[in-house]
C-alpha cells in the first residue's frame, strides 16, 4: 500500500562525458605540432621498452603491458597527426610530406608489434613444451639448476644493462636528428612563405606599375590632340 501512495520517481542518471584531451580543444598548428612531437617520443620509448623486453627474454605479462602500453601511444599519435593535417590545410606537397611522415611511423609500429606477437607466440609453445617434459626432472637435479638460473639471471641483468645504454645512446640521437629535421622543416616552410610573399609584393607593384605607365600613355595622347 505504502509503494501506491508514494510511487519512486525514476532517476535518469546522466552518462559521464568524456573529458577532451588538450590536443583535442585547439586549432593551432603549432600547438598540435607540439603535441604530435611529445606524442612521438611516448611512442618511441614504448616502441623501445617492448622490442627490449622481447630481446632480454621477459616473461609474457611484462611484455604484453608493454604491448598495450605500444599499441596506446601509436593510436594517440595517430589522432593527433590526422587532426594537424586536418587543421593545417597543406598544399599537395606539404600534404605528401606529411602523409609519408604517418607511414614511417605506422610501419615502425606494425613492425614491433609483429616480433612482440612472434615472441610471445614461441613463449606460449616452449610454455607447453617445459609442461610436458618438467614431469621426467629428478630432484638430483635441483641444485645444479638453481645454480644455473642465478647464472642465466647474472647474465641476464648484464646484457640488460648494456641495451639500456645502447637504448639511452640510440634515443639521444634519434631525438637529435628528429629536432634538427624538425628545424629544417621550419626554416624551408619560412622561407616559402617569404617568397609567396614577395611575389605577390612584385606583382602588385607590376600592376601598379602598368596602371601608370597607362595613364601616362593616356595623358600624352591628350596634350598632342590638344
């Protein structure tokens, strides 16, 4: 009786929206080129971290968090550049350029993925391979190979730390040579603009130019009917 005198009200819960990331709330090219750039060095360290971790021979979960930390900062960077090129309105040429700019990374990216799936395929099958044949080991065995696997682990760190100088260096100057292409880019995009805009300056002095030489023409033919 109580639910008919007092009926409840149905609650209409709002979704959630989405907050927009900064990348997605401005029309600057130079804000979004910005953005595109911090985007690609994400991408380049993740890129990095998994093809790193399939060498040292981690074990599946790391290398699947690498994986989806991977595909992540490719579909970000991807979003983004789509969104330069599609706020810069680029000439056929610059639009090329750009175009090619999105094919490089995309096939550095697939390229990753596909030795981190090749890897962690093997790793699925010597999984099921060590089941199978794990049941014939004797406990004789135990401690030559706990001996054994502090050694692999010894040796293991150590090649570690030395990719992850070889990694430090390769960024360095991967970083470097993109900054200075990035740089020159620049400098040429200025350039052009200079030129356009001292053509157009010529061209209209030319006109202006004409414009007079024909009224001089005018007023010479005047003063000899005179």
């Amino acid at each position: 009786m109580a639910n008919d005198a007092f009926p409840l009200e149905a609650i209409q819960e709002e979704e959630p929206k989405e907050e927009l990331e900064e990348w997605q709330t401005t029309n600057d090219p130079a804000e979004l080129k910005h953005y595109r750039t911090q985007a690609k060095r994400i991408l380049t360290k993740s890129l990095n971290q998994a093809l790193l971790a399939v060498r040292m021979l981690e074990d599946v979960d790391t290398v699947n968090v690498y994986r989806v930390g991977l595909v992540r900062a490719y579909d970000i960077v991807e979003r983004i550049h789509r969104r330069y090129v599609e706020v810069c309105k680029f000439d056929d040429e610059e639009l090329d350029r750009e175009t090619s700019w999105g094919i490089d990374i995309s096939i550095k990216h697939s390229k990753a993925l596909a030795d981190v799936a090749n890897y962690l395929d093997s790793c699925q099958a010597r999984a099921k391979s060590v089941a199978g044949s794990s049941r014939s080991s004797t406990s004789n065995r135990s401690s030559a190979s706990s001996t054994r696997r502090k050694l692999q682990e010894a040796e293991r760190l150590e090649k570690e730390m030395q990719l992850k100088i070889q990694q430090e260096r390769a960024e360095a100057l991967q970083q470097a040579e993109e900054d200075e292409r990035m740089q020159q880019l620049e400098i040429t995009r200025k350039a052009e603009e200079r030129r356009v805009k001292a053509a157009r300056k010529e061209r209209q002095l030319q006109m202006e130019l004409e414009k007079q030489r024909y009224t001089g023409s005018l007023l010479r033919k005047q003063l000899a009917d005179e």
